[in-house]
C-alpha cells in the first residue's frame, strides 16, 4: 500500500471508529449505561483489529469487515 494511501485510510478510518464510539457514547450516557458507553468497542483501537481496518478502510462509508470476507454465493445455480 502506498504512503499517501496508508495514511487516508489510518487517518479515515480513525475518524470512523472515534465518530461511531463518540455516537454510541452519547446514547448510552442518555439512558444511564455509563461504563458501558466508556468502554464499548475498545478492542477497535488494538493493533489486531486496527490495521486490518486501516487496509481494508471503505471511505467511512461501509464495514472495513465486509471488504475482508470471502462473498458467499446466494441462491441456486441452474442445472448443466
């Protein structure tokens, strides 16, 4: 992966994590579920689950997860 686009998808992907945590923050500080909202999704910020979001990082605007499962094929094949 090239530098330039290394850091897009470090930075974008940061952005990502940090917007949804601070969203998911504010809904449970709303109903009282405080240690819930502090910790929710921290394993996000591990090396192990970091990186392959930032090499798989979608634009904010999709799961970095989808990008890296195999796609299933859905429905029937027609007979030979």
């Amino acid at each position: 992966m090239k530098p330039g686009k290394f850091f897009h998808n470090f930075f974008g992907h940061l952005h990502t994590i940090n917007t949804h945590k601070l969203e998911v923050m504010k809904n449970c500080f709303r109903v009282g579920l405080y240690k819930q909202g502090l910790l929710h999704d921290l394993s996000k910020y591990s090396f192990s689950e970091f990186i392959p979001g930032v090499k798989y990082y979608q634009d904010g605007n999709r799961s970095p997860n989808n990008a890296r499962r195999p796609r299933a094929r859905l429905g029937f094949s027609s007979p030979a």
